[in-house]
C-alpha cells in the first residue's frame, strides 16, 4: 500500500507537536486550547514604488501569546512565506521564551520576499514601509511587540525599524527597546550577532557533559575532533560552526548553502570560507574541498553532529533513512517533520529541538532589551571594581611567587568583567539550565522518550502558569 504523504505545513506540525506533549498535562478546562491557539494574525499588502513601478508586498505578523508582555519574535524575509509558516513560527516562539524563562509572550513576522533579488535601498524602503504598518496597528513597541532578526534580515534592517519607530514616537525615551539586534551603535548589544549560534554550541557542550546522554547516541569524550556538517551559513549556521570550530576543536567536514554542499573530511577552516564567500560570493570553489552534487547533500554526509540551520522541512521522509549523524542539532526553526524524527528516534539518533537548540537569540535580545530600557550598558558599573580587585590579587600571587607574571598573561587575569562577558555568562546558563530542565523532564516523564515532547511539556506547563498568574484561568 502507498504510504501517505507527509504533511508539511509547519502549524499542522508544530500543533501536532504540541499534542503529543499535551497528553501528558492535566490542566483545567480549555487552557490548553487558549495556550495552541494563535491569538491573532495581522495580514498586510502595501505598495512600494521601486523606479517608476509599484511592486505589491504581502506580509504578516502573527501574535501567538499574551500570558506575558511584550510579545517577542522575528522578522523574516522569504519568498516562501505565507500566513501558516508565520503562525506556527510565532507559536514557537511563545514555547521557546518559556523554555528559557524569557518574560515575552510569542511573535514571529514575515515579509513574502526573496531578499538578495533585492538591493539595499529597496530593502531598506520595504523595511520602513513595514514599520510603519506595524506602528498604525499597534504591532510594534517596547511594551507591545518586538521583534528581531530571522531568515533574511539582520542588524542593518534592525536599525531601520528602530529609526523609522523613533521618527514616528519623537521624544519617548524607551524608542530604541522597540526591536532588538540592532547595531551596537544603535542600542544593540555585544554578543546577539553570535548569540542564537553560540546558544547552540552552549546546548551541545552540556550533552558533551552528560555521559549517559552521548552513550544513548553512541558518542563519547568532548567535541574535539567530533565530525560536524552545517546546512546554511548565514547568521545561525556560520556562528555556530565557527565557534565549534574555533573554541572547540570540532572538525566541520561539510557545509551547504543554497547552491551547494562542499565537503572536506580533514575539516573545513570556517572564517576562511566566509571569506571566500565574501569575495567569490558563494562557498563553492573553497579551495581544499569538494563540491558534492546538491545542496542537501550536507545533510547526507557521514558526521558526528547534524545542524540544520535553514528552513524548514529540509529531514523529511524523502532523506530519513540516509541521515547518517548521531545528533541532530535544530538551530533552524522546523527542519524535521515528526515521521522523519520518530525514524531517527527508532534508529538512535539523538534530536535536539528548535525551540531549546535556538532559544539563544531571543535571550540575548531579552538581555538588549532590559539594556535599552535602563540606559546603561552591562558592566559599565563594576568593570574597574573588578579590575582593581583582580589587580590586588595578582600583586600578593606574584609577592608569594617572587616574580612577575609576563605581561600578556597579567593583563589577562587582570581584565574587568565587560559587556560581552556578561552577555556570554547569562546565555551559557540558561542553555545549560533549559538543558537540564528538559532532561530531567524526559526521564521522569512515564512514556516520553525524545527531548521535543519533554520540551514541549516545560514550555507548556511554564505557559500555563503565565495564564493562572494573570487570573484568566482561575
Ligand atoms: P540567514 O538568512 O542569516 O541565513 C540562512 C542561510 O541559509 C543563508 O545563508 C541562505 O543562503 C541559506 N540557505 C537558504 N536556502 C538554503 C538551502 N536550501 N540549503 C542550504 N542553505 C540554504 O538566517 P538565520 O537568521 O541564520 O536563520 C536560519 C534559521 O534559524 C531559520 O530557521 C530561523 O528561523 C532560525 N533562527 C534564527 C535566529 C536568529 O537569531 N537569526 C534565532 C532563532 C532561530
């Protein structure tokens, strides 16, 4: 008998994904409806007037939760987008600040174009265009919605938002809390750029931290050495195989962009490669590797550590049984369907779910955010107390030792706790906590093998207790 097609609408799955966990939760009367449901979507079309032609743009952005305020989530800018895709993307987003305990209810935009068909200024007239849509709505705000970068935009079209919100509220000192990734010149702050990959990396070396974990997925040891292949090198995918390159000594052996996967068992230098992509713009032709024949090949290949960092729907039942990894790292929003997940399951592999792997952007935007609305950077405060502190320190060590320490090692025990320090700490534990929370969830959770349902279940439960905080459900 012919299998049944594979149901590939990201709100039937994420909903699907939802109920599975939502078996496993008692909960008065209708609470669990009100916390699925979407509570509501904006649909916008509006004129752009490119040379001396109007080009129609279609967009969204959908509100999934109110039990906390504002609500938070990204913007994106795709030619696949469509109303369903920005719905369960926003619900996503309720679960995933749960999960992290980020006090945002959900969010998620998206604007129906491809961005590099388009150039910087006409990206820049569609994105003010937007803002004012959101602004005449309401749909934007410190205390209301804020969003931030997804799938095609970044801190350039965040510091338009923020530029075109201020021209529209002159005087309101909060204006810059209105979005968040932006520039640091513009109210952002040091380590988002970096921080949804680096989130990731954090997620991964707390499994390196659990024997009985890495056992089940038949690893072992650290991330040295470990074999990685990254779909997408855009913000997500390049910070996270660059760190994991870097910091860690894992070997990335192939990459895929949208016009191809290039491979190189001995590992591949990562910001070397961005470079020649920069120059050459594509990854392809980076010297020292080869090309394999289509862009999903990177999923294929034989590795340690999968990261989807994308789109959606890219491990489905069509390349299930030719995933050869023994972890699936979700940074991207969606990239497996629930039939290609329960075959990993079956087969060991171990998945890692978007709404934690990802979590990392939207808590260092919560970090930006409550640095926009007290005005003043991380460590500005303590930075020369610690440094005087430390130097103290160092002084009676090298007293007791009877020589000094060479100069580059003072300076680094000497250096003051800073911004991006800050930032880097707050990220680490609340990956490692979110980590450990689900874990611990999934183990005691009768029937819950696969750490999305026990995700799912903290996300709900946490939500759940938003709505009772707010006596909607007495
Ligand atoms: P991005 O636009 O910076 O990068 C996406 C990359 O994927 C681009 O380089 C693009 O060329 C590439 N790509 C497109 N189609 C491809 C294909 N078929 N095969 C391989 N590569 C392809 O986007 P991003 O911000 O890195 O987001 C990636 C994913 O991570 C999305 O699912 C997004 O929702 C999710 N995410 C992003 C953030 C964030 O902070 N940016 C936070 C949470 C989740």
């Amino acid at each position: 008998m012919a299998r049944k097609k594979e149901d590939l609408n990201l709100n039937n799955i994420v909903n699907t994904q939802f109920d599975a966990a939502a078996r496993h939760i008692k909960l008065q009367d209708g609470l669990l409806e009100q916390i699925k449901a979407c509570s509501n979507v904006y649909y916008m079309q509006f004129p752009v007037k490119f040379g001396k032609k109007y080009q129609m743009i279609q967009a969204w952005r959908a509100e999934h939760s109110h039990h906390r305020k504002p609500l938070k989530g990204g913007i994106r800018y795709s030619r696949m987008v469509d109303q369903d895709e920005v719905m369960a993307l926003a619900a996503l987003m309720t679960y995933k600040c749960a999960i992290v305990d980020v006090p945002f209810g959900g969010s998620k935009g998206g604007v129906q174009v491809q961005a590099r068909a388009y150039s910087r200024e006409q990206l820049e007239k569609i994105t003010r265009r937007l803002t004012a849509e959101l602004i005449r709505k309401d749909f934007i705000g410190p205390g209301i919605n804020v969003p931030a970068p997804d799938y095609g935009t970044g801190e350039r079209e965040m510091a338009w938002i923020a530029d075109t919100y201020d021209a529209f509220h002159p005087g309101d000192l909060d204006n810059m809390a209105c979005v968040t990734g932006k520039p640091i010149t513009q109210g952002g702050i040091r380590g988002r750029t970096e921080a949804t990959g680096r989130g990731v990396v954090y997620a991964l070396r707390e499994l390196f931290r659990q024997p009985k974990e890495l056992k089940r997925c038949k690893l072992a040891g650290s991330l040295e050495g470990k074999t990685v292949s990254v779909q997408g090198l855009g913000n997500v995918g390049y910070h996270a195989a660059r760190i994991l390159h870097e910091e860690d000594g894992a070997k990335i052996v192939a990459v895929g962009e949208w016009d191809g996967t290039i491979y190189n068992p001995k590992g591949i230098d990562i910001p070397a490669l961005e470079r020649h992509r920069k120059k050459t713009g594509s990854i392809l032709g980076f010297p020292g590797t080869k090309k394999l024949g289509r862009p999903g090949d990177c999923l294929e290949v034989e590795c340690d550590v999968l990261i989807p960092a994308a789109l959606e729907n890219q491990i489905t039942q069509d390349n299930m049984k030719k995933i050869r990894c023994k972890v699936v790292a979700e940074a991207a929003n969606g990239p497996t369907t629930p039939r290609a997940e329960a075959e990993l399951t079956k087969r060991g592999i171990l998945v890692l779910p978007d709404i934690f792997m990802n979590s990392g952007g939207v808590t260092v935007s919560y970090f930006e955010w409550t640095k926009n609305l007290s005005h003043l950077r991380y460590g500005r405060l303590e930075k020369r107390v610690d440094q005087a502190k430390l130097e103290n320190l160092v002084a009676s060590l090298e007293n007791l030792v009877g020589h000094k320490f060479p100069k580059k090692k003072r300076q680094e025990l000497i250096a003051g706790t800073d911004e991006r320090d800050l930032v880097n700490s707050g990220l680490e534990e609340t990956m490692i906590c979110a980590f450990q929370e689900i874990l611990e969830i999934r183990n005691r959770t009768k029937n819950v093998n696969d750490m999305r349902t026990a995700a799912y279940i903290c996300a709900i439960q946490k939500v759940a207790r938003g709505y009772l905080e707010l006596g909607v459900f007495p």
